[in-house]
C-alpha cells in the first residue's frame, strides 16, 4: 500500500519499525499535495521545505534514540484560522492577506511537542462562516469525490484534503457544523470536542461562545490520537475546561453492548434527503446488530436552533470582527485617495475652529475605516457583521439576542433531559450529501437551513461526530452523526471505531 493510503496510525507502526522515515512520509503526502491541489484547491499554503525539515529533525531525534511524542513524523494539515508564528494566517479574508503571527496558538505548540510535521494551511470560508468553503476570499476548495461539487464548509479544505490522502491527518473548527458537515461530504471522520476541550488560544474567533478545534482524520482511531495531542487545559484560554485528558485510544475497543442509543424523530421528518434518511437508518441497524439498543428522544427546541444559531453567531462575529479596521488590525485600503481628500480639506481645517477641524479629521479617520472594512471582507461576512450589530442594538437587544440566549438554555436543557436516558444521540449530520458548486451561493438562507442537525451541539457545548456511512447512487460519501454528553468523547470514538470495525465505508479511496 502507498504511503499516501495508509492511516496515521499504519504510519506510525512503520515509523517506529523504520520501514520509512518521516522524511519518506512527508515527501509522499507533499508529492500527492502536489499532483493533485491544481485540481482540489484545499492548501492554501504548502509547507514544503519547513516540512521536510521538520520531518528531518524527526528522523535525525529517533535515530539518536530520543523519545519522541506520539504524532512523530506524521504531517498535519491545519485549517487557515489558526496562528502559526511567522508564516501567514488568512483566516480566507482578504483582511488578514498579509497577517504572519507573532506566536504560535497552543495547538500548534501541542502538535509540536508531540512530534507532528505541519504540512500545510487549509482552505475556508472567510472566517469559518459558511457551509461550502465558497465563501474564501483566495479560491474555491472542490470535493474529491467530485470536483464539480462544494467539500462542504467552513472546514472544506481540511476534509478535501483528507479525503484525497494530501495529509492523514488535519484540524478544523467547527462553530455550527464546520467540522462535521465537511467530513460528511468528504467520506471521512470529523470530530467536533466539548466545548473548552481543545484550546481557542490563537484560533481567529468566529463566535467565541461556540468555537472549538478539532480533528479529520479517516478512522476513529487516528482521530483519537490527534484529539489527544491538541486537548487540554490552557491557562491562555480563559473557556478551556481544567478537566483531565483521558486516553482516547484506550477505550476504542470496548463492545458496544448495553449503549443506549438516542434517535430524534424530527430529523428524520421533511427536507432529510430520501438516500442520507437511508443510509442513516441503515448505520443505527448496524449500531443494533453490535448490541445497541435504540431509544426515541425528544429534543423539542431543536426547531428553533437554527434561528437562535444565526442570532447568537452573527452577534459575537460582529464583535469579534468589530477590531479589523486597517487601523488596529487588518488590511489598510488604499490610502491615496483618502490623503487627496485631505488635502483638499486641509485648508478647510486650517480656517475652521479647532472644534470643527477635530470633526473633520474624525470623518477622515471614519471613511478610512469603512473603506478598510468595505474591501476588506467578502459579502457574507459583511451580512453576519449587519446581522449581528442589528440584533445587538438598542431597542432589539432583548427582542433577537435575550430570546435567542433563551432557546440556547431550552436547546441545552432539552440535552441534558434526552442524555438521563441514552448514551449517545444518533442522526444525520446534514439534510443531503454534497452539492454543486455556485448552486447554493445565492441562496444564503438555503445554505443556513443545511445547519439544521449540526447547531445543536455547538449551542450545548456538546461533542460530535460524523463518520461516513454509505454513498448516494451518484457516488457521494454520506455521514452519520454521533453527539453526546459533555467530554464524552471517550464513548463517541468507541462508538465510531466499533462501528467502523464492522463496515468499510470509511476504507473507500477516491480516484483522483
Ligand atoms: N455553516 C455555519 C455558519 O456558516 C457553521 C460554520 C462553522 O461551523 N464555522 O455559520
């Protein structure tokens, strides 16, 4: 088998028993980066030389029989939204086209320490808002099952780049399904952590209050072990949780006998796609046959989640987003005409009083701004930040953001009643398998309702994951989605491994 075919895990075993060197590995991945990103577009920076330096460094440490971390010598590919110091960090908006970080953000300090090779920073929606990876400000990431068809989003890169064997291993952030969706139409796992498992500490903030970091990976099993080396308390997070890490590899292999499986009524109701409901369906027999029993739960509020994501997120976006104005932080408009503008004006301020002229400066300094942020920032970022500031202002405050915090403790509370009953929650991960590129984009709303399944997690703060699970008759991977109760992601990649030791969806490689 190739190298490029093999899991992390594999890679690891072959490292170890110096089959290869982490050299030989990083040069495979990069060389598959290479034949086949003209066509994918997931990479939006490629790491060539500082990896296989990186991976030299690895090799030339096991030889002289140091101890190396766990990852060691595996590359990693890292959505763009995550500060790496000195190299640069788009976030895929133009705002931040020339932003090189003065750190590091603690995952990449904690890939580091456990011996991964960065390989590459992937492709996103600008900001991580968005559902197909269209909304980058640089290109448009395609799906490798099909190059005409959206990878999904935000995360898109990260899953294509997975999928098409460019890296075993890759990070996402998944704010409202960004990690799970685009694992779902990518045909591999993708796993969204409790909220405050993995450090936010140098990831670019969408909404803070529903960001988390986490892995792709094609099994359960290498997922664990990524999830494992960027988990754990930071004191650089004020949100990361002081909860112990467990050993995600140790309990894979449990049977799934007794597990109590959650299956919601509602998502299996209109606008779920006939051949996902089927394929679903199809995984909770699977689920059952390995000793599974399955329980209907109610989650009443989860109707309304959408409507409270697309408050609560655009609110914390436009304050999070309210700092680019080229003045301190971002991108800089063009100043040429502004300063003509000043000129003009300067005899103006002369005369004028000194009240006046500080008024007039004032308005220069504002039209700088807005000329900033107007070019800065692509047209769905600009309807999040409208949205947001709307929601937030005097007199609507307590109409939109109050009652959406609201449903966010009813949707939680509604978890919190469902996870007294059943281990796990199982359902779809989105109402249809990948769709084409360009078909969505003028349909924001359309593109929302596609969160339907995956917001839930985020506004509890809830872990999940989707693994793949069948395919359409076309040819689309199609995935199935697992959540559970806070930090128990122990019992999530048990579940998923189990159920991957009896099928092989996730064993499909695409042909590009
Ligand atoms: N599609 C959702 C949005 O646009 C989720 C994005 C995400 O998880 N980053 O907000």
């Amino acid at each position: 088998m190739s190298l490029t075919e093999q899991t992390a895990a594999e890679l690891s075993t072959g490292l170890q028993a110096g089959q290869f060197s982490a050299v030989d590995v990083t040069r495979a991945f990069l060389d598959r980066i290479e034949q086949t990103d003209q066509s994918l577009r997931a990479f939006l920076a490629v790491r060539s030389d500082r990896a296989l330096q990186d991976a030299a460094e690895i090799d030339k440490r096991r030889a002289a029989g140091a101890s190396l971390g766990p990852l060691a010598g595996l590359p990693v590919a890292v959505k763009d939204v995550v500060c790496v110091r000195g190299e640069r960090t788009t976030a895929g908006s133009r705002m931040l086209e020339s932003y090189h970080p003065p750190y590091d953000a603690t995952i990449i300090d904690r890939l580091r320490d456990a011996g991964a090779v960065l390989i590459g920073k992937t492709n996103m929606d600008e900001y991580a808002m968005g559902s197909s990876t269209e909304n980058s400000a640089y290109q448009v990431t395609a799906n490798p099952w099909d190059v005409e068809r959206t990878p999904g989003g935000s995360s898109g890169g990260s899953a294509a780049a997975v999928a098409a064997g460019q890296t075993p291993l890759a990070v996402g952030s998944d704010t409202g399904g960004s990690i799970r969706q685009p694992a779902a139409f990518c045909g591999v796992v993708g796993v969204k952590p409790t909220y405050g498992r993995v450090s936010r500490y140098g990831l670019i903030a969408y909404a803070s209050s529903l960001d988390q970091l986490g892995p792709f990976a094609r099994t359960a099993a290498d997922a664990a072990l990524l999830l494992q080396a960027i988990s754990g308390h930071d004191p650089r997070d004020s949100t990361s949780a002081d909860e112990p890490t467990p050993v995600f590899t140790e309990g894979l292999a449990k049977p799934l006998k007794g597990l109590r499986l959650g299956v919601v009524g509602e998502h299996f109701g209109d606008g779920l796609d006939a051949e996902v409901a089927a394929a679903v369906r199809k995984a909770i027999a699977v689920y059952e046959a390995l000793g599974a029993t399955c329980v209907d739960v109610q989650l009443p509020h989860s109707r309304y989640a959408i409507a409270a994501y697309y408050i609560i997120a655009p609110c914390e976006a436009s304050s999070n987003l309210a700092r680019y104005d080229g003045v301190h932080y971002g991108r800089r408009t063009d100043e040429t005409e502004l300063r003509k503008e000043w000129r003009r004006e300067r005899e103006e301020l002369r005369k004028a009083s000194d009240r006046e002229g500080l008024k007039k400066q004032d308005s220069l300094l504002v039209a700088m701004y807005r000329k900033s942020r107007s070019a800065g920032f692509g047209s769905e970022v600009k309807r999040r930040i409208m949205l947001g500031a709307y929601a937030l202002s005097a007199g609507y405050h307590d109409k939109y953001y109050v009652k959406a915090l609201q449903i966010r403790r009813l949707i939680r509370e509604d978890y919190n009643r469902a996870f007294g009953d059943v281990d796990l929650i199982i359902g779809p991960v989105a109402p249809h398998a990948a769709y084409r590129l360009g078909e969505m984009v003028d349909d924001p709303l359309a593109m929302y309702l596609g969160d339907l399944y995956t917001v839930g997690a985020n506004l509890a703060g809830l872990p999940g994951v989707s693994t793949p699970c069948g395919f359409t008759a076309s040819g689309l991977p199609i995935g199935v989605q697992l959540q559970g109760s806070p930090f128990s992601e122990p019992a999530l990649l048990n579940a998923v491994h189990q159920y991957q030791q009896v099928t092989d969806w996730h064993e499909r490689r695409v042909q590009i």
